[in-house]
C-alpha cells in the first residue's frame, strides 16, 4: 500500500465550538503520528460555520507544536487571497520553527463566497486566472535569492516543499509543466479524477523537485467495527454534503439512522455522485477499495478526510483506516 495522509477540516460540530474542534484535531494528530500517517494537512475555508481552520498558517504550527514527527502542511493555502510574500514568510516561519516537516500545498480557488471574498479585500472579479503569476511570485521568495528586490525572512533559501492542489485540470496541468508533486481533491470532484491525474502525467516536465510525476488522490473515509456503524456515520457527511449542495454550510450535523425525508431523490443522486471516492464500511472494505483505488489511479500517495460527528468515532475510522492500510509507526 502507498502511503496514506490526512486532510483535517477541524471540523465544528453541532453543539461543539471551534476551541474544541482545535483541541479534537491535535489529539487526531497526535494518534495519526502514532499509526504511521505519512502527513497531516489543514484546508483554507472561509465563511463556513463547520471548519475551524481559516486561518491556515496559525493551525498548522499549533498541530506540529503538539507533535514531534509527522510532517503538517496545508491542503491547501488558497494564494489568491493572500500577498504571495505573507505566504513565503509565514510558511518561513513555520519552517524555522519546524525544520523539515513543513508542506506547502497551494489551491487556485477562492475558499470561500463572494462575501468573504470582499471581507478579505480580494478582487471581485479575479477568477484565479493569474495564479501561475501569483505561483511564480511565491516561488520567486523562496527560491529566488532576493530576485524580486524584497526578501522573505524567514523563508528565502529554505526547503519547503510545495505542492499544487486542485479539483480540475488547470492545476494539474501547471504542476506537471512546473514539476511539482500534484494533490487532487476527487473526495468532492471525482469525475475530474483521471482527466486530471492523465493531464498532469502527460505533460510532466523533470524538475529539480522531482524526476517523475508524484500524485496524491484525496478520497474520503469512513469506518467503524461494521458495516451497519460505518453507513450511520456517514449519515454526517451525506448532511453536510447535502447543506453544501444547497447553499446552506452549517455545523456538522449528528448522524441519523436513515437519511430518507431529509434529501429529495434528485439531491440523493448529487450527494452520491459527489462520494464517489467515499470509503464506507469495516476493515475488510477499506482495505479492499484502497487497493482499488490506487490500482485504479496510479497514485503514490493517499490523503484521506472524514467528517464524523463524533470524536471517538472518528479516531477509530482513522485507526481502522491505518490497519486497513498496514501502516507502522
């Protein structure tokens, strides 16, 4: 099996706050660097009422303080609402502090609506076409010895690796003509998975990053002693999904025992689609879909997300999860 990482969204649940969800993502850390987890990355969302962790950059040395080998990073920073210098820095510092086990993923869309999107002071109108100028900026601080006349310290001249994230082909495509390890988010945009992962091998270009091609697929996991616990689990993230499909982001939400009456036929279909690359279910399930998944995409790496309602619950989905796997610390 290839490695496995985990994409926390620090997730609020009903009920919860967001100081609890900070306190329940670093003790998932802290089990995650136990099991054998390869990486444990936080994602840039704004204006959701169920993630905890908008600000990035403060999260991730708040997960690498409170452990001590597993490698914490971003999945992803989202550079169009930021000065690409405040990155270099803030990743710098995060470096400095935490020498070799910083990543630096960086996504192209915005994170958030068109409200948050004025909050932030970002253009109204940016589509995030100009983020390989944005990438090129970035890269330029880190790597490029005070090319651009303004020097990011801490930063410049560390050994951060960065990564491109995406859920479309326009990402994959930069990452493979940039040579860049490549992360895709096929847990909420699956049917762009092999489109994108062909986009980005087809047009790799060696690097002084990398030789050849390294893809890591996002997939979404679920997992309890049974089958039957496993699909009530889920019932979580089918609300959330649900929520999200209409507009409505919220907490997440306790499971229920049928999700029949809350979503129509259509939006069952949607909510379905949009699972694709969900694992539900025990031990013997996981590993069985692992194994087809990667034979299925050629990836190297796996990162894995699950919005479980309940902290213990969850802990032992991503325990199963490294079993299922054959992770070793």
């Amino acid at each position: 099996m290839v490695p496995i990482s985990i994409l926390d969204l620090a997730p609020i649940v009903a009920g919860g706050t967001a100081s609890d969800a900070l306190r329940n993502s670093l003790d998932l850390a802290r089990h995650a660097e136990d099991w054998g987890y390869s990486r444990f990355w936080l994602a840039e969302h704004h204006n959701m009422p169920g993630i905890a962790s908008s600000a990035t950059s403060v999260v991730i040395g708040h997960i690498a303080a409170g452990t001590s080998r597993i490698r914490v990073g971003s999945g992803g920073i989202m550079l169009p609402n930021h000065a690409p210098l405040m990155i270099a820095e803030q990743f710098g510092t995060l470096e400095s502090l935490f020498p070799g086990r910083i990543d630096l993923g960086i996504g192209r869309a915005p994170g958030s609506d068109r409200l948050a999107a004025r909050a932030m002071r970002r253009g109204l109108d940016s589509d995030g076409d100009n983020f390989p100028e944005l990438l090129d900026e970035l890269r330029a601080f880190l790597y490029g010895s005070g090319t651009l006349g303004v020097r990011a310290v801490p930063g410049e001249g560390l050994n951060i690796p960065m990564w491109l994230l995406g859920s479309s082909g326009f990402s994959a495509q930069l990452a493979g003509e940039l040579g860049l390890p490549f992360a895709f988010a096929s847990h909420f945009a699956p049917e762009y998975l092999l489109p994108a992962l062909h986009l980005y091998r087809s047009h790799f270009r060696p690097s002084s990053v990398l030789d050849q091609p390294y893809a890591m697929v996002g997939i979404s996991v679920v997992a309890a002693d049974t089958p039957e616990d496993a699909q009530r689990l889920a019932t979580s993230q089918q609300q959330q999904a649900l929520s999200l499909i209409r507009g409505r982001p919220g907490k997440l939400q306790p499971p229920v025992d049928s999700m029949d009456g809350l979503w129509t036929e259509e939006e069952k279909e949607m909510v379905r689609r949009r699972m694709a690359y969900t694992i539900i279910g025990d031990r013997a399930a996981i590993s069985d879909r692992l194994q087809q998944i990667v034979r299925e995409t050629g990836a190297d790496e796996l990162i894995a997300t699950g919005q479980i309602y309940d902290h213990h619950a969850r802990l032992r989905s991503y325990h199963i999860l490294a079993e299922a796997a054959g992770l070793r610390n």
